[in-house]
C-alpha cells in the first residue's frame, strides 16, 4: 500500500470538489480543473476530505490510487493557490517577448522561436530575460517551462541559456592550451 496514497485530501476552503464516478472536478480561485480516472481506484469525498482506495487488489489498482491521490491533491492546491515556475535568459543578445498568445525567444539562433501559450496560463516577462510561468494545473506549468528550458538549455562552460530558477548548473572548466 502506498504511503502517500492512504492520506485523506483535505478540500480548502476556498475549493469546491464534485465527484461524479471517476471525474473529479475543483473549482477555485484560480480556475477549474477536471479529471477522470480508470475505474482501478475509487474516490469519495466525506466531511471535507477525499479519500483515494485501490478498486482491488491487483498491481495496476495499487500502483494507481498513491499517483490519483496526488494529482487529485495538486488539483485542490493548484485552484486555490496556483502554481509558479520562473526561468532566466542569460547570454549576450538573448530576450524574451510577449506578443498576444506567444512567447517570442531570441536565443542566438537564426530564427525566432515561438511558444504557443495555452488557455489558463499566465506567462509574462520582466527585464526581457525573466520569465515566469504560472497557472492552476501543475503538469501543464511544467511542461511549458520545460518546453521553453528545451529551446536551449543553460551549457556549462560559459553559463549562457535558459536556466530554471532554483535549478543547479554545474560549471565547467573551459580547455587549457598548452
């Protein structure tokens, strides 16, 4: 049994959970997010907790309820608190732009690239180079910063490319002439 999977999730205030079979819809202050399970976990809501269970007792059932149980959580934080990822641009001549629905990246390639923002995040820029992206659905948060890091990762001899704040970048040494 997952350790993470037997605790209850508690419904913030400021949420409102709907269990309808295996969809789960939370409405917040942030927005609103829905998901639906397979029937190999069963979800219940009772006195302002959500109690995730395995269906049976097979491998499939056990492995999903701790990874329902999670994502059920991160939905109820998300609506109510939102998630935040920040990025930095380093490197001469490299900049970020907001244009209506597009992240416009200068990354010292011969073309600009463009990153197509999703309905319900946020995505803005200050300085040109600071980046942050935020929204109510945590894997969509993820994946727009890891999308924009992939365009040109932080290298480690001269420290230039986007780096994800709070992230380690080990440096390296450069070659030695002799």
């Amino acid at each position: 049994m997952s350790r993470i999977g037997k605790l209850p999730i508690p419904v913030l205030d400021k949420a409102n959970v709907t269990i309808d079979g295996q969809t789960v819809r939370v409405e917040g202050p942030k927005g609103k997010l829905e998901k639906t399970f397979d029937g190999s976990v069963n979800i219940e809501l009772t006195d302002g907790e959500i109690r995730v269970t395995p269906a049976d007792s097979s491998r499939h059932a056990r492995a999903m309820f701790g990874t329902a149980r999670s994502i059920i959580n991160n939905m109820v934080v998300g609506v109510v608190d939102g998630y935040e990822k920040k990025l930095e641009i380093k490197g001469v001549g490299f900049r970020a732009a907001l244009e209506g629905d597009l992240l416009d990246l200068a990354l010292g390639y011969s073309h600009p690239v463009k990153v197509k923002i999703p309905e319900g995040i946020t995505v803005t820029v200050a300085e040109n180079t600071k980046i942050s992206v935020s929204g109510a659905d945590k894997q969509i948060v993820g994946e727009i910063a890891a999308t924009i890091y992939s365009y040109f990762p932080a290298e480690p001899y001269k420290g230039k490319g986007v780096h994800i704040v709070g992230q380690y970048v080990r440096r390296k040494e450069g070659k030695k002439s002799a």
